[in-house]
C-alpha cells in the first residue's frame, strides 16, 4: 500500500456511521505521523464497517504513553517499540556514546515496560512490535562481527519477548514475517529521523501496520482438514505400485510427502479434524498406515474414506461425521479436476492444490495451512477433539434406536456435568465456543473480545460454563451460556452456544434446570434470533414453545418443569466468581 491509497481509505471513512466505531491507540516513542495512516488504512480495509480511530500517546515518553493506554478506555492497542525506547543512546537524536550502564537500564526500562503490559492486557487486547531497525554504530568492533555488548543487547530483548508473550490478550508481530517483507536495508529513513522524529521508510511502516492490523482482527482457524493419499499423502499411486512402493523419504526423493504427514499429525494434535478422501481401496490404505515408518498415525484420521465414487461424496460423509460447516474445512489434493469437482459443490470450502513436483510451492503450501489452522493458545479440548469425535459417533449409534432403549443407554452413561460460574472473558475456551460454533447457537452474533468482555463488564452479568464427561470419555468444555439477570426476577440470556459433540445427551436441559435454581429466577428470556445453521437449537427450544419462534423468548419455570425429560447426570458448582 502507498500513502496516497492510505490516505484515500482514510478519507472514504468519513461515511461511515461512527455510533460503530473501534477505538485503537498507538503506542510509540516516536511521531506516528504515518504509522497511524498506514494502520487506519489497514484495519478501514480488515473492518470495513466499522469507523476507526487510532489515537496516540506522548512523542518520546513511552511510559508515559503506556500509562496512558492503561488507563484509557479502547477497543484495541499497538505499542511499536524500538532499541531506543530502553534507552535513548540506542537510537539516533540522543547522543551520550557507549557506557557499561545501557545494559543495565536496559533491563530496568524492560522491567518497567512489562509492568505497564500486565496492566494493559487486563484491559484490552495488545499487539506488540519489537525492535526492527539497526542499532546506531556504537560498537567498537567491525560490522562484520557481533561483539560481546551487541549479543547481550538482542539477548536481553529476547529475554523481554519471551516474558511478554506469555501475557494473555497480548500478541507479538512476527520477525521473520516482517523480515519477509521488509528488507533489513530499507527500513531506516534517517534522515526523517533527525529531521521530524520519524525513523521508518513508508514501506517498511506499510508492512509494519499492515501486520499488527491483521493480529488485531484475525480470521477464526478452520476446523477441519480433508486430504488426497496418492501423490499427495505420499509419492506413487498405490493401485499401481502397491504398499510398499509409495514412498515419503530422501531416498525416493519423495521427503515432502514426509514432511506434509508430519505437519498433518501436529494439527491433529492440538485439534484439528484429519480426513482422508480417497479414489483407492481401503483395505490397501489400511495396509500403508501400518508401516512402522508412517509419520501420520491412523488413530490421527476419522474418518477415512477410501473408494471409488465422487469425491465431493466422501467430503458430504466427512462433514456429516463432523458436524461442521464446509467454509470451516479446508481439501488438499493433487488433482486440479478432484479440486474443480469438490469445490462446485462446496464453493465455500477452501481447495487447495497439493504440487507434487515442485517442492518450494509445497513449502508454501504448509505455510497456508499454518495460517488457516493457526491459533493462540491450545486448550485442553484441543488435545482430545479427535478422540470426543469418535465417542460422540458411538454415543449417536444410540440414538437411531427406538426411546425405550436410548433412555436405558443415557440412564447408564455415568454423565458427570460440572457448571463453573466465571467471568467467561477470562476462559479462552468459552470465547472460543460463542464464535465458532453455529448449530447450536442461541443467535449466531460473533464478538471481539473487547465486545464479549463489555458484555460481561455488567453488573448483574450471569454466565456458566459447561464441561461434560461419562463413561465413554471426556468431551472437556463443550457450551457457554452468558446474560444478564434482571430486576423483574428473570435472566436474560444473550449467548448460549453448545457444540455439536454434546448432542442428544440432555445437557441443554439440565444447563436451564441450573440457571432456575442457581439464580433463583421464575423465568428465562432468551435473545433469540433463527440462523441457517441453529436449527438443532430450534428443535430444542420448541419443545418448550407451542409458538412460532420469534423475538424474545419467555420460558416460565412451571412450564420448563412439566416438559423437561428426565435428566440423570450427576453434576457439580465450581464458582470462579
């Protein structure tokens, strides 16, 4: 982007609403000058309905600025550090030369500066920049060589990084992305430095701003991943040359297809689904996954299909085994005419070309999907997703018999449900459940975080969260139920959201049964609103309303009681609160 095209974006804002605004602010040393262009500019473009405004702190007092954003009211903050902001003779305009204490009031400003961010990101969400330009010649030894002072300077800001990203609600712009797309040599414009107090090239602040925007609103990961075997998976079709002759080593020169099969087992494990579609024979494959030399484990993939019909047939099984929606899921193939076949009925699923011979494009064919499979933290449902998945396939085999005998499997399923009343902004987990899931989601609205927290910032903010185990295994955190009770004895309900592994064992119901009796309320209102994708919440709620659905809902204790099924969970209160 160019500073004109910014400046246009910026301007085109003008006719947006601003009762929809996001409030950001800047935090740097320097004069943003067109650093806070360039970031308007971006995130105008990321959230094009919204108005932004990026305020800024104080030029050349980054505490100041800190304690300024600490104490502010915004939706979103960037604090852009640089080597002088831990010390002046770091940079270019102060001068005092080299003394042994910079390494000492290095630590010390870092030390003050990690204070200020704990205090920050109890607010709002933060995304930080490191140090990106050169260090001024300071160091008696060649440019060639790193001296000692110069290598405890970088160790000492990677000492800072490594305490600050562990802070929650705080991102660190990546390096080597950044290094990526901006040339070392071209980020320094000294002499808008000494002249006006700003030391970036314009493309170097593009790039800059351009990062820390996307960081600020970032896509939802995709959920589920469906792969080709043959000269995909691994190199060989295995019709042809059999099971031992499809290879994924240096040998056979086929060590993409090994490490691809590795990328795929690190996103199984921390929950991505792993799905096999294949024009083949199972019983073949079956045979290749146990080679002692697979890198992908079969108990990786559910489900698998290998045959020899459609492969848009297979994705159509895969997702119903699933029960997610086809724009969550992405399919890798080397066939561009598989690729062309899947995507004409799932033109919202993302496609993607597996280039067998070309190994730098598959490189960067594992970057994309690091992208769309990316996240912030790994929870612990994240770790058993795949095995849940697999649980809840048994535990449904159960329902497609008469109700005499799903009554009897429930009523022995050993259900254990525990209700944990918390701020549900403080559990990453629950956050993540409100904007993903969708067939059973009171409303289908998704919030930032800023927006959940100002939700549940209300006084008489009620909210639970709902893990849920039996005999069979654990499903980990599987709803969230967030609202407000009210002053004519009712709660109203704003966000409730389950996800679909806990189907058909009662947990809605008893979910109501606890909001009755926790909050002692004579009725539940419900905000809600009819989606594409809620209609198994629809099926839930009109076993409770003779009425078509619409609007607010009012369900009345004595009428839930009189329809309410029973329920044999054993359950417990965690209060957090």
């Amino acid at each position: 982007m160019k500073l004109i095209e910014a400046l246009k974006i910026v301007n085109n804002q003008k006719g947006r609403s601003k009762r929809d605004f996001v409030r950001v602010f800047l935090g740097c040393s320097f004069q943003p000058l067109h650093l806070q262009t360039f970031l308007t500019a971006h995130l105008s473009l990321i959230l094009s309905d919204k108005h932004i405004s990026v305020e800024t702190g104080d030029y050349g007092d980054i505490l100041g600025t800190l304690k300024k954003m600490s104490l502010g009211t915004y939706d979103e903050g960037v604090l852009v550090v640089e080597w002088n902001d831990f010390d002046p003779r770091l940079g270019f305009r102060s001068l005092g030369g080299w003394f042994h204490d910079i390494l000492e009031t290095f630590q010390m400003k870092a030390d003050q500066i990690c204070s200020y961010l704990g205090k920050i990101v109890e607010r709002v969400p933060l995304v930080v920049s490191l140090p990106t330009l050169p260090l001024p010649p300071i160091f008696y030894q060649r440019i060639e060589q790193n001296g000692l002072e110069e290598t405890l300077l970088h160790e000492f800001l990677m000492s800072f990084a490594s305490r600050i990203v562990k802070m929650n609600n705080l991102k660190l712009v990546s390096k080597s992305q950044l290094d990526s797309l901006s040339p070392f040599s071209q980020r320094l414009d000294l002499k808008s430095e000494l002249s006006n107090g700003f030391p970036y090239q314009l493309q170097h602040t593009a790039h800059i701003s351009l990062l820390c925007a996307q960081l600020i609103q970032s896509n939802l990961p995709k959920k589920g991943l469906i792969t080709d075997l043959d000269n995909t998976l691994w190199r060989g079709i295995l019709g042809d040359i059999g099971i031992e002759g499809v290879a994924w080593d240096l040998d056979h020169k086929s060590h993409i297809h090994a490490l691809y099969q590795q990328l795929l087992h690190a996103l199984a494990n921390v929950g991505v689904f792993i799905a096999v579609a294949s024009k083949n024979s199972s019983e073949l494959v079956e045979k290749v996954f146990k080679r002692k030399d697979i890198l992908l484990p079969r108990d990786k993939i559910f489900p698998l299909e290998a045959h020899w019909k459609l492969k848009s047939d297979s994705v159509a099984r895969i997702l119903a085994t699933w029960g997610i929606d086809a724009d969550a899921v992405v399919f890798v193939d080397d066939s561009l005419i598989e690729l062309d076949q899947v995507k004409s009925v799932y033109p919202k699923m993302e496609c993607l070309h597996f280039p067998t011979q070309d190994e730098e494009a598959c490189l960067n064919l594992f970057f994309q999907l690091r992208n769309y499979f990316g996240k912030e933290v790994v929870s612990n449902e994240d770790h058993i997703r795949t095995q849940s998945l697999q649980i809840n396939k048994e535990f449904q085999k159960s329902s497609h018999q008469d109700e005499q005998c799903h009554e009897i499997f429930i009523s022995k399923a050993e259900a254990k449900i525990e209700f944990i009343l918390d701020k549900v902004y403080s559990d990453k987990r629950a956050f993540e459940l409100i904007n993903k899931t969708n067939q059973f989601n009171l409303n289908g609205k998704k919030y930032s975080v800023v927006e959940w927290a100002k939700i549940l910032s209300e006084k008489a903010n009620v909210s639970l969260v709902v893990s849920y185990k039996d005999k069979y295994g654990s499903l980990g955190k599987i709803a969230t139920i967030a609202g407000a009770k009210k002053d004519n004895g009712s709660i109203l309900i704003r966000s409730w959201v389950m996800s679909c592994r806990a189907f058909g064992r009662r947990i809605e119901h008893r979910s109501l049964e606890q909001l009755f009796n926790l909050f002692d309320v004579s009725e539940i209102e419900f905000d809600f609103q009819p989606t594409e994708r809620n209609i198994p919440l629809q099926e839930f709620l009109k076993s409770f309303f003779d009425e078509d659905l619409s609007g607010t809902l009012v369900l009345p204790k004595e009428v839930f009681t009189q329809r309410c099924p029973k329920l044999y969970h054993h359950f417990e209160i965690i209060r957090n609160d």
